[in-house]
C-alpha cells in the first residue's frame, strides 16, 4: 500500500488504525489534539466482549476483532516487549446473570441468537456457577458464561500499538489539533492544524466522540454525538471477582436510544486488585460533572450482583465520553460527499474490544481487497451519520 495516511485522533482506534496500515505499508501520521490515549481510550474499562452484541454486523465485527487480538500482540511482542506486557491481555471470560424471570427469558432467546451466529456461550446451573464466582448472589435465575470475552489494560493497549506503528516509521504529533481542510478541487488533501499544514492521500477521522465536531470542520459532518459513560474503581482486594459479570439488562442499557440515565450492574477485576463497577449511559453533551445519580445507581446495581462489596471501599471515580451513532453502529469507511476523507468512529463503548478489527477493515479497503466483515454495513451514507444533525458547531470541544 503506497499511500500517505494522516490520522486524526490518538485513541485506540487511532492506535489500531496507525499499527495495521504502517504493516501494510503506508507512510502514516497520527495528529491528537491532546495527549494519546487521553480521551474515550482512558475512561474507559478495556472490554474484548462478544457477549453484549446480537446477530449482526456489530457482532461480527467484534468476533473478528476478538480473533484478531492474540495474533497482534504476538507480533508486537517480538519488537516490544515490555509495551505488550502493559497491555495486561486477559482471557478471563465473561458470565452474564439475570436476577428476574424476565430476564432469564429475555437473556435465553438473546443467547440463543448469538449461538446461531457462531458465539460460543455455556448455561452454567447453580453449582458451576457458585464454583466460578463464590462471592456472586445467589439471587440469580439463570446464567450464561462466554469464554471468548476478554479484557485489556485500555492505555496499555493503545501505547503497544502506537509503539508498534512509530517503530515502523510512523509519525506522531500529539497537541496538534485540526482547524481546517486542505482541498484540491472537490479533493481532500490534507488538514489545517494548530501545528501547520499536514498533506495526505487519505484523512481518517478517527477523533471519537469529537468526530462530528471535525467533522464539520472538514465539511463534512457526520453524526457521532457524545455519550457519557461512568465508572467507580474500588480500593485494592484479595481476589473475590474471576470473571467479567454483569447482569443481562446491561445490554438493553447499551442498546437504548433515551437520553436519560441508563444502568446496569458491571463488575471485573483488575490486575492491580481494585474492582471496576459500571456502568452507565447517559446523553449530556461534553458536560464532564461526576453526577450522584449516576455514582449512586451503579454502586446500587453492583452491590445487588456481590453483597461483599458493602463493606468495600470506592478509592476513586471517572467518566468519559464515548462516540454515539443513533443507529448503534460504528461508522468505518470512506465519506461519499468528500474525496479523501475517511472515518473509523462511532463504536461508543466498544472501541477498545473492535479497534482491531476495524483496522483491518480500513486496511482492506484502501487496498480494495474484500473482508471476512462487508465494511458496506457501516457505511458513512446511512442516514443516522449524515442524515441528522452532527452535534455541536464546529470549534466547540475539537481538542481535548
């Protein structure tokens, strides 16, 4: 691939997008506005999951992207060593419970679905479930365990890759914001930045849930909003959390479309020992105040899942951002109103588990090779990416 490749935004995506088009051979160039990894990449709680998404593109995205991951870290490893380390790769599994009868049908039929779409997913009775997570409630209906979920360290990740990418030759300029477009005619050509012209083949806008703002920067807005998402980290334990759990209405949070507060319980474990609870959703903007609310709902929700934790500690918490397409897709793939301009957005919670996946998408494509996963599905032309109002004016909240 003889292409010069200019990236917009050094998050996950960012990172994944930098280490497999440098391996293709591109000449690339990454311009964040603030510091890699700084925005969704760092907020969030470094989910690999095939068990939260049905049949259909988004699923196979992530099953390709779950695929993906074990290879790529083997690769980098052999060049960097200690960056893959930090990435803190676990296998772990997920198990997803449902506390209520309609749950348990509700879940049923969701993993049913998923096992006709190729998932791998286990009923776990009462015994094998007290036996895989001993401190987890016993006030549960049913159950399903799904070997393939996975987790990372989310910076961690984004540093082995980007590390992986500047060892291949590509270029990163961190505080270097967009301002405005280069164009040749009807052809994007490159970018304005705070740090002086840039010049490319192909501008990916991968600036997250500030792509609709560059977006329209560039003139062509698409309709990735910001959804905030939040997060309370518990001060370090003894092991007592084995896998990721969460109770099945997280999926239904997820895949909500109401502005207002959504929740669900989330717990997982951490190397370190600290636990993670989650999570929300909620459509605020980039209004970043911690709301009690939202702390309250989800310490409420986790402490119903694991009763032990009432005695526990939260050391700290943290909310971010995360890209919102109101169809609940990732928009990947070229711009159809402007030549020269791509986008990798829009996965909102789950960029760090389909980054990957992604990456090679875009690879593919720019080479005009075909896919196991038809890019067409997340094309920019649907109208939940151009057909509606791309968020804020341009010049609000573009750098971190």
């Amino acid at each position: 691939m003889t292409l010069d490749v200019l990236i917009i935004g050094g998050g996950m995506i960012g990172c994944a997008l930098a280490d497999r088009l440098t391996l293709a051979g591109a000449s690339v160039r990454v311009c964040e506005a603030g510091e890699l990894a700084s925005g969704t990449t760092a907020h969030g709680e470094g989910n690999v999951l095939v068990s939260d998404k049905g049949p259909g593109p988004e699923l196979e995205l992530a099953m390709l992207s779950r695929r993906l991951w074990p290879g790529i870290l083997d690769r980098v490893a052999d060049r960097l060593p200690d960056e893959v380390a930090a990435v803190e790769w676990e296998p772990k599994g997920g198990i997803v419970v449902a506390t209520t009868e309609a749950g348990a049908a509700t879940l049923a039929e969701f993993a049913d679905g998923q096992r006709a779409a190729g998932v791998h997913c286990e009923d776990l009775d009462a015994d094998r479930l007290a036996a895989a997570e001993p401190a987890l409630t016993r006030d549960v209906v049913t159950a399903r365990y799904y070997p393939d979920d996975a987790q990372v360290q989310p910076a961690g990740a984004a540093a082995a890759l980007i590390g992986s990418a500047m060892a291949a030759g590509a270029i990163v300029e961190t505080g270097c914001a967009v301002t405005g477009p280069i164009l040749h005619g009807d052809r994007l050509i490159g970018v304005h930045t705070t740090r002086g012209p840039r010049h490319a083949d192909i501008v990916i806008n991968a600036a997250g849930p500030w792509a609709g703002p560059v977006s329209t920067l560039l003139g062509a807005p698409i309709a990735v909003k910001p959804r905030r998402g939040d997060v309370l980290i518990t001060a370090p334990m003894p092991p007592t959390v084995f896998h990721k759990v969460y109770d099945a209405d997280y999926v239904g949070a997820v895949g909500s479309s109401d502005a207002a507060l959504q929740s669900s319980a989330v717990v997982e474990s951490t190397r370190g020992g600290p636990l993670l609870l989650g999570s929300s959703r909620r459509q605020c903007g980039f209004d970043d105040r911690i709301r009690p609310d939202s702390m309250a709902a989800i310490a409420r929700k986790a402490l119903r899942l694991y009763p032990i934790l009432a005695d526990v500690a939260i050391m700290r918490a943290y909310g971010g951002f995360r890209p919102y397409v109101d169809d609940h897709l990732p928009a990947i793939g070229p711009d159809p109103r402007l030549p020269g301009l791509w986008h990798a957005t829009g996965h909102e919670g789950a960029g760090i588990g389909l980054a990957v996946g992604t990456a090679q998408l875009v690879a593919s494509a720019l080479a005009g090779q075909p896919d196991e996963v038809d890019i067409a599905a997340f094309a920019i032309d649907r109208p939940a990416v151009i057909g509606v109002d791309a968020g804020e004016p341009a010049g609000e909240k573009v750098s971190r």
